[in-house]
C-alpha cells in the first residue's frame, strides 16, 4: 500500500509519502501561516522526487487536529479533495495519538500528549501500551483543559510528556509537531469507514464557530 500524508494542524506543514515500510520521501516545514499556499506544491515536490503520481497512491491519511482552525480545514479539504477526484481512501487520525506514538507509547510508558492551545489551555490525552488496530492505548479522555489542571493530571501519572503544549507542563519534548511518516504508518492497518477525515473540535468554541460557518456555507 502506498499512501500519502498530510499534517497541517499547526505551525508546520508537513507531507509524506509511504510504501509499506520504506518511506519514499517527507518533508516538514515550520511555516506558521501559508499553508494554503504551500501544502498542495510540497505534495507535487515529493511526487516528483519519489518518482510517482496519484495513481499510484492506495490511501490518503490526513490528521483531523486539534490545531489552528484555517490550517486544520486546509489539510482536510485537500485530503478529502484529493480522495474523492483520485477515487481513495482517506483516513482521519487526531494527532494526539500520532504524537503519542512517536515518543513510544507502545513501550509500556505512560505518554502524555499535549497539543497547545489558546489562554493557557491544551489539548491532552494519555495512552499507555498499544491497541490490536496498532494505535496507543489511551488511558484518559481527550479534552481541552486549563494549564493547571494539565500539570496536575501529569504529576499524578509521570511519564513522557510530548507535543507542543510541553511548555504547559514545564517539559520539553523532542517531538513537538507530528511526523508524517509516523502518521502515514498508523494509518495503513486502519479500517478508513472507522476514522473518517472529520474535524477533532475538542474547544466548545471552535465547535460552535465550524457549525455557524457551515450553516452560513449552506
């Protein structure tokens, strides 16, 4: 299976594209805005450079946030674009979890995953081990929660903590936007009709701004 995929949930814009275990060629830009303008000539990039085309892909994996409201409804319109135009699949994985992954979630360690967001407030989940599916294990909600509540949850459970809402907890981590290669890999044991490309709004805010947007759309 080969399978391209698409990150562009915050600051960096980021593309892979994935053949079974051999990874073709990715790339990831720390870019803040622009994604709009830079995600479909990357993809074009990284075709050219692997050497294949659309029809040579099998499956579209895309991450569904939590992240910046325009940079998340961007990656999702160009997956969910490019499925329906080319005739794939498209599967939906939150970061979380792809974040969770990268720092070794499967190892046994408690992994707190921590995506940052506004007024001291992050996005966070914890997973410990690995489902049958191949994704972590999750072991608490996920919830946008206050900074504080976030630090206390983490003293309770030590362990690694990953993502870019590190900072909230004190903590550095080395992966702190998500690779693509590892989004792409997790990905391709999924049933796609069980993780659709839809918007992971865990903020009662952005959820009522997507719904009035899509009301006036209509």
């Amino acid at each position: 299976m080969t399978l391209l995929a698409i990150d562009t949930c915050e600051g960096t814009c980021s593309a892979a594209l994935v053949r079974e275990s051999e990874t073709l060629t990715s790339r990831m830009e720390r870019i803040g805005r622009g994604h709009a303008e830079r995600l479909l000539p990357m993809i074009a990039e990284l075709m050219a450079e692997a050497g294949i085309g659309y029809g040579d892909l099998d499956r579209i994996a895309v991450c569904t946030g939590p992240g910046t409201f325009t940079g998340l409804r961007i990656g999702l319109s160009v997956a969910r674009g490019l499925a329906l135009t080319k005739g794939l699949s498209c599967v939906g994985l939150m970061s979380l979890p792809v974040l969770a992954a990268q720092a070794g979630a499967g190892s046994g360690a408690i992994v707190h995953a921590i995506v940052m967001g506004r007024g001291g407030q992050g996005f966070y989940q914890a997973y410990q081990g690995t489902r049958p599916d191949g994704l972590p294990q999750p072991i608490s909600d996920a919830e946008c929660l206050d900074g504080d509540v976030i630090v206390a949850k983490v003293a309770a459970q030590p362990g690694v903590v990953v993502g870019s809402g590190a900072s909230l907890v004190g903590a550095e981590s080395s992966h702190d936007a998500v690779d693509p290669v590892v989004l792409a890999r997790l990905a391709c044991g999924l049933d796609p009709s069980n993780y659709t490309p839809e918007p992971a709004y865990l903020r009662d805010a952005d959820a009522k701004k997507a719904k009035a947007l899509l009301t006036v759309e209509t």
